[in-house]
C-alpha cells in the first residue's frame, strides 16, 4: 500500500524540515503539497542554511504569457524556477542580500518585494507634482521621469535601538544626486553630495554608512537618526586614494563597487571595452574585459591592491554590492567575481541588448564566463538582477 507523506503530522514536518541544509532543499521542500508548506512555514523562522548562493532574477517576457510567469535561475544547482510574479513587470528592479528585490514601477512608486513569499515593502513614491508633466505626458514622460529617477538602488539594513530597518538609498543622475528613505517615511531625504563629487556606491560595515566617491575618498553618513527634514550632510572618512579612482584607466569605461568582505572594506574597479560601429549608435555595446579589487587600510587610511579573494565570491552590478562565502556544496567558485550588466547607455543595442554582460571572472586567471546563457537575459528596460533568496 502506498504511503500519502502529506497525511505526515505537521509537527513531524516540521522537525524534518529543520534538519534540510540548504535553502534549495527547504525551498523545494515547501513546494511539495499543503501540509508541507504549512509546516516549513512554521518553523521557517527557526532555519538556518549553509551559505546561501544568489539568485538571477530574469528579464521580464511579455510575449504570450498573461499570467506574468518570470524565471528565475538559481546558481548552486543551475536550476530555473517560474513564478508568476505579476508584481515585477514593468518595474525596475535591483536585487538585495536580504531577499528582497528593489522597485520602481511605472506608477514611479517604490516598493522592496520578495520574489518567494510575495511580501512588499512600500517606500515614498518618485511621483512629481501633476505640474511637472508639461510639456511632455503619457509613457514617453514615464519612462524618461523613470530614467532619470534611479541609476542605481542600494538597500541597507540599519541598526535602531533593539531591532533593524530597512534603508532604501536613489543614486540618481550619474551619481551626482542620491535620495534616502526609510519604510515608513513620507518623502525621500536629499543626501548633500561634495562639490564636484560623484558618489559611487554605499556599504553597511560595523554599523557605518560608509560612502564611496569617485575621487577614492569615503565619507560618513548617519542615517540611523536622520531627519527627513534637512539634508544628510557626509561626514570625512578618508582622504582621497589612489589615482586609479579619479580617472579612466587605460582608456576603458570602468564601474567602481564598494563591499564589504569579513571586516575589510574593498573596492571593486570593473573595466569594460567599448565594441561595435562608432558610426552607429544601435551597433555600440560595451563588454567587461577586467577587474581590479583594492583593499582599505584602516591603519593610514590608504587602498592597498590584493591579489586573491580567498573562499568567497564577490557579487556586483544591477544589485546591491555583495560578499559570499563559498562552500563546498553551494556551486560558487571561490576567488572569483560575478557581475551583471548595469551600464544602460547601451541596452538599446541591435547586436547586444541589455543584459549580454553578465557573467564569471575568475580572478586568478583573469578568465571570463558565462553563468546563464538562456534567451531570456535581454531587456533594454530592465535587465536581470542577482539576488540573496530569503523567506
């Protein structure tokens, strides 16, 4: 006689579920039938995985698909899930290393969303005063409104008293203006930026809001008591660093990334090569060729370059920066960087759209890869996005 393991008491469930090592198999194990998902719901709280690998949240598909279904793929197993998730469409999205994707819909409200529990976050809208539409109005305004709203989403999780919150940081404006906002908050916060400064990325690291600008100087920023009635004024860190910072290297359009690795600070110099026909605007895509990784020296308060990650991997791009530790089951290569394609100038490419640049650099070899190659990486709107799965 076949055994029904649904008829399984909850509480037998439960304690089974708990002893699953990895969140593919208790992701896996929730979706077996009702009373499985019940009982890994309730102890869901209680689990604890080994090092959790990011997943790539793919490009939207508009294309005979009414109930929204979106993929996404998990890098520790090379698996692809579908989920409908009409939430995401239409939106930009950035991912996190706490389970939640950024948004900017075309409503130009902000929102942080879990692709696995369907939970959202609401955050101030982006909306302008009806004033602002004229002259331009309809979905040409939107999108260009939406453009110019967000280059980048940085989501920090920031100490209050006896609990976290959640922080949700614009970088707008090729960098020359960033917003920040609290859940919970009316409006966004204007950050002062220094004076022909571009502020390049944020980290959280020993309860720091530590900003990096492009000059290789880093700044302060307390936004654990912040007013949101007056400007976030930065705070000095550090002088200016190296020359590699304050200007483009070897002639290659580069991206710098702020991480944080253990107890150090790194940063992350992505350098990209222009291709295609100058003459043709459609025909220009760029495509990463290197990466360099320099190290803050608290001691002098000076980048020190290093030569090797050790057992984790770094994770930049559309996403907010991140570290992961690389164990012997979750798939990740150790010393190695993965990367996703957020330099937008030239997603309307015919011959690459947004999201061809993405993919592995080994950092030892200097070696390039790819860790996806479906037809469903491209979008000039919004691209694919890694993110850290969480319940």
């Amino acid at each position: 006689m076949a055994s029904d393991f649904s008829m399984l008491p909850v509480d037998l469930l439960g304690v089974i579920a708990l002893k699953l090592e990895t969140f593919e198999d208790f992701f896996e194990f929730s979706a077996v039938c009702r009373s499985w998902n019940r009982a890994s719901s309730s102890v869901k709280h209680q689990w604890t995985a080994t090092p959790i690998v990011p997943w790539l949240l793919l490009a939207e598909n508009n294309q005979d698909n009414p109930d929204c279904v979106r993929k996404i793929f998990n890098l520790s197993n090379n698996k692809c899930y579908k989920f409908s998730l009409p939430e995401t469409f239409g939106a930009r999205c950035w991912g996190t290393s706490y389970g939640w994707i950024a948004m900017i819909d075309r409503n130009l409200d902000v929102q942080l969303f879990n692709p696995i529990t369907k939970a959202q976050i609401p955050f101030p809208s982006l909306k302008p005063p009806r004033t602002y539409f004229n002259p331009r109005s309809g979905e040409s305004y939107q999108n260009w409104f939406l453009d110019s709203s967000a280059d980048k989403v940085i989501v920090l999780k920031v100490p209050q008293n006896d609990h976290y919150e959640f922080v949700v940081m614009l970088v707008r404006q090729h960098c020359y203006s960033v917003a920040i906002a609290r859940h919970g908050d009316q409006w966004w916060t204007s950050v002062s930026i220094k004076s022909k400064g571009r502020m390049l990325d944020v980290v959280e690291i020993d309860d720091n809001i530590l900003a990096l600008y492009n000059d290789g100087s880093i700044v302060s920023l307390n936004v654990k008591e912040f007013n949101a009635l007056e400007h976030i004024k930065p705070v000095d860190y550090s002088p200016c660093g190296h020359e590699l910072f304050v200007k483009f290297n070897r002639g290659h359009v580069y991206h710098t990334y702020l991480v944080r690795s253990g107890s150090d600070l790194l940063a992350v110099l992505r350098y990209r090569e222009q291709v295609g026909n100058e003459k043709d605007d459609d025909d220009i895509f760029c495509q990463t060729i290197d990466f360099e990784v320099y190290r803050f020296r608290t001691v002098d308060k000076s980048w020190e370059e290093i030569d090797d990650l050790g057992e984790v991997a770094l994770v930049v791009g559309r996403n907010s920066s991140m570290c992961v530790s690389v164990g012997h089951t979750n798939g990740l290569q150790r010393n190695c960087i993965y990367f996703t394609d957020d330099y937008h100038l030239f997603w309307g490419s015919v011959r690459e759209p947004g999201g061809h640049d993405t993919g592995v650099f080994d950092f030892e070899s200097g070696d390039i890869w790819p860790f996806y190659e479906g037809d469903d990486i491209h979008s000039i709107f919004s691209p694919p996005t890694l993110f850290i799965p969480q319940f």
